[in-house]
C-alpha cells in the first residue's frame, strides 16, 4: 500500500517538477491481476485500482493490512465506492453481488465484508476503480447503473468545456455517510474540466482521468490559486488534491475523469469560484 502524506501550501510553493508528482499524483494505480492501494493523509481517503485478470478472482481482504487501518476489515468503519471503466464486473460480497458494466458504479457501505472481484469477460477484463472514505453509519450499498445516475451538462463549445456530469454518489442518487463521486465526459472539441477554477475548504477532491490516447495528454492544474503548478498525467492515473488547492485540467484532446470527495459536506456546489483576473 502506497501512503501519501498531507502537505502545507508555503511548502507546496517550492516543489519542483519530480516532488509535485511525488505528493500529488498516483502514476500506476491499475496493474493486470493486481489490487493496489493507496492511503491518503488528505481527509483518510483510500484509493484503489483493480484488473480482475482471467478467470482469478481478487479478494480486496486479502490486500488490506488490518494493521494499516487498525480494524478487523476494510469497511468496518468505511465505506467504498466503485466505479467500472473496463469490461463486465462482478463485486461479491458476504451480504450479496453485483454485476457493473462498463461504467457502472456500485457503493458498499460500511461493515460490507468479503469484498471479491472478478472480469465476467476473459477478453476484456473489469477496470474497477474505488474511493473510500471514514464513515459513521452504515447505509445500504446500492448497485448505480450508468443510465441511472444523475446527468448535468454545463460549460460550453465557445469556452471549450462542454461536458457532461455523471453523477452517482450523490445525495440525489443515494445515500452515504461522506463520500460523492461521478464522472464527467468532455464532448469532441472540449478540452476543460472546469473553468474558472475554484478550491472547497470543506472538502478534498481526487480526479481519475481516463479515455486518455497514447499520444495525448492531459495538464492538471493544482496550488493556491495565486501560486499554481501544473502536472502532466496520462491515462489512468489520479491526482489526490487536498482542501486548499485548485484542481483543473486541460487536455491536448477530449478525456474523461472520475471525481471523489470527501469531508465536511455533500453539497456539490459549495464552491469557491477564483475570479480569472486572480489566477497566477
């Protein structure tokens, strides 16, 4: 299990290229036949990716060290949410399955047990891509099909950013102690996630960007807002960002991301917007 450390901002300022990647961004989270883990400092956010490879089965147990999180297993005190961004899924686990079809998402909630994943499809395997956050209450978990979560289109083609936002753990969708995730798909000709930029001091945000070409990439932008720095970041790969940065990218060609959040509140527009004029 990787760990990621929180970071002050007056000490985020002086990073250089290879520290920025090091503090923020998680290059290899999805290995075939493989579950990797990474722990957070930022709010305790877990992360994980998952290539269920054949017909072996990846039993999330037996990944988890109970001593890393001083519980007898994973979601004793946490909950999880998945997110498919490969082939058909199936998450088994000792209170019941599901089956996830390419993106689809599910929530486990806490004191789930026995967490085992699997590909249905041998040619192409299940990509499973979890969040998980400290939780409080043990909600049901709660299959969320693709055609089922909530659908908001912002942004524009004239601003480059139209796009369209998937929203799955949500409380419009369902309930959960602390955690909110969804995706988001850029339409051809877009290239931002999100402009102007904003920071929410009650909340940290993570972004998975995926639908990245091999010869495309994608400029995450993150620091304060009068001291930005800028990330590259391929296919695949996550940028855990904490409560006081920005978080926004700008690809070389449309993308996609899944974004997680975990803290004070749900409420998905408790933001502040920075003014472009204040942007450095």
């Amino acid at each position: 299990m990787k760990v990621l450390h929180n970071m002050h901002p007056l000490d985020a300022k002086s990073y250089d290229t290879d520290r920025l990647r090091e503090a923020f961004l998680c290059a290899d989270l999805f290995q075939v036949g493989k579950i990797n883990v990474v722990y957070s400092h930022i709010d305790r956010l877990v992360a994980l990716g998952a290539i269920p490879n054949g017909s072996a089965k990846l039993s999330l147990d037996e990944v988890i060290d109970k001593k890393s999180f001083g519980t007898e297993f994973f979601l004793e005190r946490r909950e999880l949410g998945l997110i498919n961004l490969g082939g058909t899924a199936l998450v088994e686990t000792k209170q019941g399955s599901f089956t996830l079809d390419h993106l689809d998402a599910v929530y486990l909630g806490k004191e789930t047990e026995e967490i085992v994943f699997s590909s249905l499809d041998q040619q192409q395997p299940a990509v499973l891509y979890g969040l998980s956050a400290p939780a409080h209450h043990s909600f049901p978990s709660k299959l969320v099909k693709y055609s089922d979560a909530r659908k908001v289109k912002l942004g524009s083609l004239e601003n480059s950013n139209a796009r369209t936002i998937n929203q799955y753990l949500h409380p419009d969708v369902l309930q959960t102690c602390q955690l909110c995730m969804g995706m988001t798909e850029l339409e051809k000709g877009s290239v931002w996630n999100t402009m102007p930029a904003h920071t929410h001091e009650r909340r940290m945000e993570a972004y998975l960007y995926f639908n990245i070409e091999p010869d495309q990439v994608v400029f995450h932008f993150l620091g304060e807002p009068t001291e930005t720095r800028h990330i590259v970041v391929r296919d695949k790969q996550l940028i855990i960002s904490p409560s006081w940065s920005i978080h926004s990218g700008c690809g070389t060609k449309n993308y996609s991301f899944v974004w997680g959040m975990a803290g004070e509140n749900q409420t998905f527009d408790d933001m502040d917007f920075i003014p472009m004029q204040e942007l450095r």
